[in-house]
C-alpha cells in the first residue's frame, strides 16, 4: 500500500537508507546534518549539508543516506495543473468552428447559397 503525504519531516540517525520509488519532482531538503544523494540513471551524487535543497529529476530509484544524524523534509510534487489541458482543447475546438464556418462561407456549398434568383450565373 502506498500512502501519500504532501509534506513528510524525518530525523535519519547516521548511516541510515531512505529508499524513494519514482520521486521525480520531490523536493528534498535537508534541515540539519548531511545527506547524500543518488539517484536512478543519474551518473551524478549529490551531497546535502544543513539549508541545501535538491529537486529529484529522474523516475525510479532514489536513495538518500544520511551521513550523520540528520533532519529532512520531503515534499511531494505539486499535481501537473489541468489548466493547460483545458486550454487546449478549448483552442481546439475554437479553430473547428472557424475552419466550418470558413467551408461554408467559401466551401463548395457556399455556390448555391450565393445566387439570387432569376439572375443567369454560369454558362
């Protein structure tokens, strides 16, 4: 079972492991002591002393070893807004209406809508 917080403060005695699956977009911030930093595919470490702050960037696996006692606060990733969906297919469904109403003021079917009666058009 998975339990989600949005913020999570924990005090890391020396040498202990947090194990992070798929932290991408979490904040870690180290309030006090040292951590160190590894993340998935990531061929960089990172080292956190007290005040430093590291955004995980990659899915998978993320460690986080603390060096000596410690205090950290992981925050979770705000929810990706929905807003620029909505945008989208408001834009969308915007240039449809344009694109219809442009068939049928120059479309084929505007030929017949345009000619008035009893005038000759056409051979």
């Amino acid at each position: 079972m998975n339990i989600r917080f949005d913020r999570a403060q924990l005090h890391l005695e020396a040498r202990e492991l947090i194990r992070l699956y798929d932290p991408k977009g979490a904040r870690v911030e180290c309030v006090r002591g040292a951590l160190w930093i590894t993340q998935h595919r990531d061929h960089q470490d990172y080292f956190l002393a007290a005040n430093d702050a590291l955004t995980l960037e990659r899915p998978g696996l993320a460690l986080i070893h603390a060096q000596e006692r410690s205090e950290v606060v992981l925050s979770e990733p705000a929810p990706s807004p929905r807003l620029r969906q909505g945008i989208g297919r408001a834009f969308v469904a915007a240039l449809r209406a344009v694109g219809r109403a442009f068939a049928r003021q120059f479309g084929p079917e505007s030929i017949d809508r345009h000619r008035r009666p009893g005038w000759y058009h056409g051979l």
